[in-house]
C-alpha cells in the first residue's frame, strides 16, 4: 500500500467516525492568485483535523502534503508554498482519478482562487468523474469568472452595471484611445483583467497621460483586459451564501474605505496597506440595503451555488454591479469569514453545510443520470 494509499484509508476511517465524507483540500492553482488559495487553505485545513491537503504546484503537478506542513507555513500571502514533490500526481486531471477510483464518495474542497481553478474548468474536471466539488457548477463558474458575460447577464436581469469596454488585444494605440475615451468622458477608469481576481493586474487611470503608460502594461500581459468606468460611491462587498434548505441568502455586507490616494489592489486587500475593512458596513441602511439585493440578484442570475462574494459601489444612481467572485476568500483576513462571524454564526458549521450541499448535488445529479437512463 502507498502512503496515498494508506491516506485515503485513514482519511475514510476518521470521516467514518464522524458521518462525514472524507474531505479533499485541493490548493494552490496556477493563477496569480495562488499564494491567497494557501492562505484559504489553512484556514480550512484548520478547522477540518481529518481533511487531506492537495497543493496543486505552478508546474501542474498536485502534491499531497502534511497538514501539519501547510499549517506551519508562514507569511503566506509574501512566500511561495513549496512541499517536497515526494509523490505528486503528474496532473490534476491524474489526481482526481485517483479520487475517482479510491475515494468516489470524497468532497473536494475548493480552496482556488482565480485562473483555471474558478473559471470552471476544474468544476468541469470533477463533474465529468462524479466527484462533489465546493462552490458552483462549472457553468455558473465560467459566467461569473468571465466579467463582460457576467456584466450583461446582471444588466439583463435589471441590476446597475458600469459603463465598459473590452479593450482590443495587442494594439497599443487602440487600448490606449479606448482608455483615453472613458476618463475623458468620466474623470476615471478602472482597468482590469476580464477574468482575474484578487485585484491581479487592477490599474486605476485619472488622467490622459496616465493612459499611455497603462495601455503599455495591458498589451504587455497579453491577457485579456476590460476598460470600466469609475463610479463614485462607497464600495461594498456583500457574501451570499446558500443553506441546508439549498435556498441563498444574504450574509453580510462589508466595506472598504481607502487612504487618500490609495487603490484596493493586492497589498491593501491581504497586507492591510491602506485600507480600512468595516463588517459589518457602517453605512446608511437604505445603502446596504441596496448593495445586498443586487448581490442577492447577481448571485441567482448567474446561476451560483454555494458560496459568492459580490462587489459594489453605491451611487447616487443606486448600487452598480461590479463583478462577482463564486470561490471568494476564505483566509483569516478575508470577507467572507468575517461576515460569517457578523451574522453569529460559526465559520466551521459554515463550511460543513458547504460540504453537505457539494455531497447533496453530486447525488442528485447521480440519480438524474440514472433516471434518464431508464
């Protein structure tokens, strides 16, 4: 028996023990995003005693490691996690075959953030193998990560959006007169990543000249990137989340309030650099009250399952939707945990009826194959 192997087993004996199914953390990623999904990790890692941990490398290689070892590992959101490869699966797509054949009744836990570990594909990667899988489907995954699509599905179920524009790939006058035609008409723009997260890549523009040197940076990442115009307004994060009943509501709102001159990029939103994070948001009621139904609406529009975090601004025109994470944080630091803890509840029943939802559609589905099948 391999010590895979032997993990497996133990990882069904103590799931056994508790009525739960064995429990899959599956990490790291190779999106830019990768160093937060280690911080998500170990504070599931933490509550879960019984749970196995996968650290799928930049390489692509997914390496089973020691909770312990994950635990240990500090300064996660500066320093790259490095296990010893000692027994990596060549691939994602090998480890979850692995589960498949082994451990068919297993939850993968999602602790991914961005990249190919939110914008669908790995949710398409369980579901063709009958593994339950934290968060939403993979299409309610690929329409939430990809943010034009996300934008105008809001927009046809009648939530506010930002005026936007796709900003034309590898041609730097095109970017730059797209960018240069939004801040003359709007004061600002937010550029960003079409599908990205973490605010990986966010550039704020506030003038022409700004522009140029901007529209450089876009072309030179060679991703695709989008052009939105700033609003003006407190800016809210609002977690929805689904329960036992299957049924999503509202968990909070948060908010963000920057220091002068400041933009809500990477090292404000992990490092505390900036920023201020009020949970619950000190905000008039009428305000929150507005930011959380379009999240509500935003969360059902696009199909989502389990657990999103939506962000907004509140305009004098009313909330704009902004874009809507469906595997948010789940750090010390991050949104979702302390809305949790707003709403009196605690992070770990949370995260089990997240499990027991991931569990319930994994069966479903197997019975609506076998239904059809008849």
């Amino acid at each position: 028996m391999t010590r895979e192997q032997s993990n497996l087993k133990d990882a069904h004996e103590a799931a056994a023990d508790r009525d739960t199914p064995p429990l899959f953390i599956l990490f790291g990623g190779t999106s830019g995003e990768r160093r937060v999904s280690v911080a998500s990790a170990q504070n599931v890692a933490g509550i879960f005693s019984t749970a196995r941990t996968w650290f799928w490398a930049p390489d692509g290689r997914v390496i089973p490691c020691e909770r312990g070892v994950l635990l240990g590992h500090e300064r996660a959101f500066e320093v790259d996690f490095e296990p010893s490869h000692e027994g990596a699966f060549a691939s994602v797509e090998l480890a979850l075959d692995h589960l498949r054949e082994r451990a068919r009744d297993a939850v993968v836990f999602l602790a991914l953030h961005g990249g190919s570990g939110e914008d669908g594909t790995i949710q398409r990667q369980c579901e063709a193998r009958d593994l339950a899988y934290t968060g939403s489907d993979s299409a309610a995954s690929a329409r939430a990560f990809d943010k034009v699509l996300a934008k105008s599905i809001v927009r046809a179920a009648e939530g506010h959006v930002a005026e936007s524009i796709v900003l034309p790939p590898d041609d730097v006058i095109a970017v730059r007169a797209a960018i240069e035609d939004i801040v003359s008409r709007h004061g600002r723009a937010v550029v960003k990543p079409v599908a990205d997260g973490s605010s990986v890549g966010l550039y704020h523009v506030e003038s022409l000249a700004q522009a140029r040197s901007v529209a450089d940076e876009v072309v030179s990442r060679s991703v695709a990137y989008l052009c939105e115009a700033f609003v003006s307004g407190p800016e809210l994060t609002v977690g929805v989340a689904q329960g036992e009943d299957g049924v999503a509501r509202v968990l909070c709102a948060s908010e963000v309030r920057l220091d002068p001159g400041r933009v809500f990029d990477f090292a404000g939103k992990y490092l505390g650099k900036g920023t201020i994070e009020l949970t619950p948001a000190e905000q008039p009621e009428p305000v929150v009250r507005a930011a959380e139904a379009l999240a509500l609406l935003a969360h059902n529009a696009l199909g989502c399952e389990g657990y999103t975090r939506t962000d907004v601004i509140v305009s004098e025109r009313g909330a704009v939707f902004l874009e809507t994470n469906t595997l948010p944080g789940l750090t010390r630091a991050s949104f979702i945990p302390q809305q949790v803890a707003a709403r009196g509840l605690a992070l770990e029943g949370f995260l089990r009826t997240q499990i027991q939802l991931a569990s319930q559609r994994r069966d479903r589905s197997l019975r609506e194959r076998a239904e059809r099948s008849r």
